[in-house]
C-alpha cells in the first residue's frame, strides 16, 4: 500500500475576463490606523491625527486620506463620522498583508480538479487589443471571430475566497467580481497531478505558460488503506483480499515462479478510481502480499517450494530446514508433504536414461542416511 503513486493530466482552461482582482500586498502605512481602530473599537480623522500623526488640525486631511484609503479597500467601514473595522481589517492585522482591489484585463487559467483545494491556477493582467494592434498584426478576421461566453462556473465560485494559486508566484489573491462575459482562450499546458498515498504528498507537474511547474498541494485526508479498498473494488478484486493476513487470495495456478517463492505480486491496476476523486492512470503496484486461495492451492505451493529447494543432497537437516519453508506460510491449512524416501522414489522412478540432479540428490542422502 506504501507503494501507491496515483497519476493523471488535468484538463486546464484558460479565459479573458474584465473584473476585479485584490492581491496581497505589504501596506505598513496602514497598520498603525488599523490598529488604533482596533485598540478603541473605532477612529476618527481627528483621532488618528491626533494620536498617530500628533497634530489634530494640520493633518487632519491626511487622516481622512488615509482612512479613505483603508475604507476603499475594506479594511474599515464608516458610521457617520467614525470607522470600525471590518473582518477583512481584523485579518491584514493578523497577517500584516492587505488586499488590493484592481479593476482590469485579466487572463486567468483555471481547472476543476477535486484534488485542487482552489481551481484558479494562475492569473496575468491581459491587455485587450485595440483595432489598430489588430490591423498592424494582420489578425482583423481572428478579432472578428473571437467569441465570448458567460463567466464560467468555475469563476463564479471562487469569488471572495482567498487563496494562493498553485501555478503562480506564491503570493495570496482574492476575486471580488468578474463581468458577465468571458472569451475562452486556447491553452497549449500540460499539467498532472502526482498522489503518492503512502507518503500523503501530492504534487502539481507540468508547465504552464511555458514555465516548468512543480508545486507542493494539500494531499487529502486519506489512508492508504482506505484508497487500497477502493482500487481493489474498481478492479473487482475485493473479494480475493484477506484483510487479517492483508493478502491478495489467488490459486496456485494463476501464479508464476516468482510469485510462488517470494509470495508476492506486481499488481496491475487497469481503471484506478476513487470514489471522490474520480479516475487516474492504470498504474503497477510492486511487491502486493499473495496467499493460497484455499487448501487445495495450499498443498501445490508448498509441494512447489518444496521442490524447488532440492538443488543439493538432502540430508535430514537440510530436508528438515527445506519442509519448513515450504509449508510455513500455509501454516493455516493442513497441508500433506511427501516424506523424503517417498520423493526419492518417484523421482527415480521417473528417470529417462540419465537421473535428474534431484533424484540423486534425494536418492544418494536416503541410500547413505545422510
């Protein structure tokens, strides 16, 4: 289960839009009035110049400036003369980081993942073309062909919410508006998610704009064996797993060699799903723990094992040594070994013109009671 790494390429959607996008910035001239409007639970122009400028009449203008300022950018709100703070005034005070508005051009590249805790991917500003721009390039027909549509849903959703794009440059953004309309754009990216289960990490891979993307997201609260379930249900496997021995149950003759020795698989996982987050690539997962399906496969794999150590003379000892790790993984079926003098036999008894090395292996240690 620690071996999992779930992959898949995410579809990314790029738009034109006009709005309003707030980023985060440092503003330390506005910290001191918003924290007077704090320690008093509201200010004034003639308290914030007397208090934080030390001069109630001559900077009174710039109080008001000042505090229009924070105002415009909801930080406070103004009852009559005073102004209080706004939630969003209570959180640039926690952070020290406040959120400014701007009106514009924006290309915004979005995806609708559910392993992305925020779709918008990245935002540019966007300069609209004018009709001279398209003239002078020779892209007048595109210009008449360019097709707008309604602000997708995506778009829509995120408005208000605060978060840091997962392809950006790392700063924290807040949408508070966009137009109705928007004109979709082609996007050349390739962008993948990358789960790797047991580790709880999971990665954004790719590029995007041209730009190599190898970003850190938020794996999900799952365990690996709550996700080992669910590929095994996606490709009806559930039924053959034993969850005490935690073992793939399978018949000895589904098995190969290696399979039968180490009692492991390399497990092939065709259409891995999960239910909340949808299909991935098929992928292999290494080293997945085989048992016998029943007694029946049981007693051929250890009659297997057991042959398969008869490489020199089987002395008591090394016989002895050689049934144990035969039949010890199937120590909950009752399992019948043949005894040493009965393989000699039919070993030899199974001779062509020349004796195999097994059946003088056998025969030598039992005829000399080695």
């Amino acid at each position: 289960m620690k071996n999992i790494v779930l992959r898949r390429r995410i579809a990314v959607r790029c738009w034109n839009v006009i709005g309003t996008v707030a980023e985060a910035k440092k503003r330390p001239e506005l910290m001191p009035i918003l924290l007077r409007a704090r320690e008093r639970n509201r200010t004034s122009a003639e308290d914030v110049a007397e208090h934080l400028f030390f001069e109630h009449k001559s900077r009174r203008v710039v109080a008001e400036r000042m505090l229009r300022i924070a105002l415009n950018y909801g930080l406070l709100q103004q009852d009559e003369q005073w102004f209080v703070l706004t939630d969003a005034g209570f959180a640039a005070l926690n952070s020290e980081q406040i959120f400014i508005p701007e009106r514009g051009s924006w290309t915004i590249w979005a995806c609708d993942d559910p392993l992305l805790g925020y779709p918008i991917l990245r935002v540019d500003r966007w300069r609209e073309p004018t009709a001279l721009d398209d003239v002078q390039q020779g892209k007048r027909k595109e210009a008449d062909a360019r097709k707008f549509f309604k602000v997708p849903r995506t778009l829509r959703e995120v408005t208000g919410r605060i978060a840091s794009p997962s392809c950006g440059t790392g700063g924290f953004l807040r949408v508070d508006e966009f137009d109705d309309k928007a004109e979709e754009v082609e996007s050349g990216d390739d962008l993948k998610i990358v789960w790797n289960i047991g580790e709880r990490k999971l990665r954004l891979e790719g590029s995007l704009r041209g730009a190599s993307v190898s970003t850190i997201l938020e794996a999900p609260d799952f365990t690996s064996e709550d996700v080992w379930l669910q590929l095994l249900e996606a490709e009806g496997l559930s039924p053959q797993w034993d969850c005490s021995r935690r073992a793939l149950l399978v018949s000895f003759e589904e098995t190969n060699e290696r399979e039968r020795e180490l009692l492991r698989r390399d497990l092939a996982i065709k259409t891995p799903e999960l239910s909340d987050f949808g299909k991935f690539d098929a992928l292999t997962i290494r080293d997945v723990s085989i048992h016998a399906n029943t007694a029946r496969d049981a007693g051929l794999w250890a009659d297997w094992r057991l042959r398969a150590r008869l490489c020199d003379y089987a002395t008591h000892d090394r016989f002895d040594t050689w049934i144990k790790e035969a039949t010890d993984p199937f120590a909950n079926f009752q399992i019948s070994i043949p005894s040493r003098a009965d393989l000699a036999k039919h070993a030899w008894t199974q001779r062509n013109d020349r004796p195999s090395p097994m059946a003088w292996y056998l025969g030598a240690a039992e005829d000399w009671s080695l």
